[in-house]
C-alpha cells in the first residue's frame, strides 16, 4: 500500500509521501538518530468520490492534516476539489470515506509546495484560495502553456490570471513563500 511515489510534502520535520495507492506514509525526520515512520501499522487510502483521478496531489495544513487536491480541467477551465478524511468515519473502516472541503477558512493553499499558510492581507496572500501554477508538470513531463493563478475555494473559479509573470518566459514556475 506504501510503495510508489505520486506526492512529496515536507512540512516541518515531517516527510509526507502519498504513494501509487493513495496511502498516506508520514515520516518523523526530527529525531538525533535518523528518521521514524509515524504512519502507523495500518494505512489507509485517500480514496475520493470522484474515484481514481490521477491529477490529484496531497497538501499538508498549517494543523498537520493530510488534504487530497484533485483537479480538473474541462473546455480550458481549471476546478479544484479538495477532501478530508471524515473525522466521523469508523476507525476500524478499510476504505475510510473523504468528506469535501468548502472553505479553508483564513488560509491560502499553495499548491505547488503542499501546504496551506496563514492568509496575509499585507503579503497580498488571500484567505481561501489555492495559487497554482502549471498542474502536474513534474509528474507528465509535458510542456503548457504556464498558467499562474489564483483559484477562489467558495466560488470555485480563477480569480486571478497572472499573465504578466509568464510574459517573463520562465520555462517553469512555483508558488512559494519565503519564511522565517
């Protein structure tokens, strides 16, 4: 159920690997002697209702909640869904049921890093949004046009084409957020 990588997040000391079967391994790094799988002896997969998408990613939250970002374009229109475990599902279940998340509240996904932050108004950093750019990039190796964007969570469209920042011609591109 472990082997395989689709997704790396590194949040923290915390490693978290979504592998081939949508399983979660999560890897303790913090220690003096090494590294210590905290995943527990029983893994279980992040298994959406849409079923098995391949554009999905895992993101890993300012609470240390492992998220499943599936996306979807259809007729040059990109859509996010974003699910969590469901926190009253049976424990003792083997294919635990995702619930859909509507709002991240007062914090903005960054896509591209696997994690969400903190919304700042002064950074320019918008509460319940997702800033992406091109999806899947490392993973089909298939060159896009660049998109940057910004996707609104409640209203589930772009709210912000960045076309400006691709005028630039990078030949790739990420969100990130310097931290201190």
């Amino acid at each position: 159920m472990l082997q395989g990588v689709t997704d790396l997040v590194l949040r923290g000391y915390r490693l978290y690997i979504a592998s081939n079967r949508r399983c979660v391994r999560v890897i303790d790094l913090s220690g003096d002697e090494g590294f210590e799988d905290v995943t527990g002896s029983n893994p279980k997969p992040m298994l959406s209702p849409l079923g098995e998408n391949d554009s999905f990613n895992i993101v890993v939250t300012t609470a240390g909640e492992a998220l499943l970002v599936e996306s979807t374009t259809f007729e040059n229109q990109r859509t996010f869904r974003i699910y969590k475990k469901d926190p009253n599902a049976d424990p003792e279940d083997q294919m635990p049921h995702l619930v859909e998340v509507d709002s991240l509240g007062d914090e903005a996904l960054l896509l591209d890093l696997g994690i969400t932050v903190p919304a700042n108004h002064a950074l320019g950093i918008q509460p319940n949004t997702i800033y992406f750019t091109r999806h899947n990039r490392v993973r089909y190796r298939v060159s896009f046009d660049l998109e940057i964007c910004v996707f609104n969570v409640a209203t589930k469209t772009i709210i912000k084409h960045l076309p400006h920042l691709a005028n630039l011609k990078p030949r790739d591109a990420l969100w990130f957020l310097p931290m201190t």
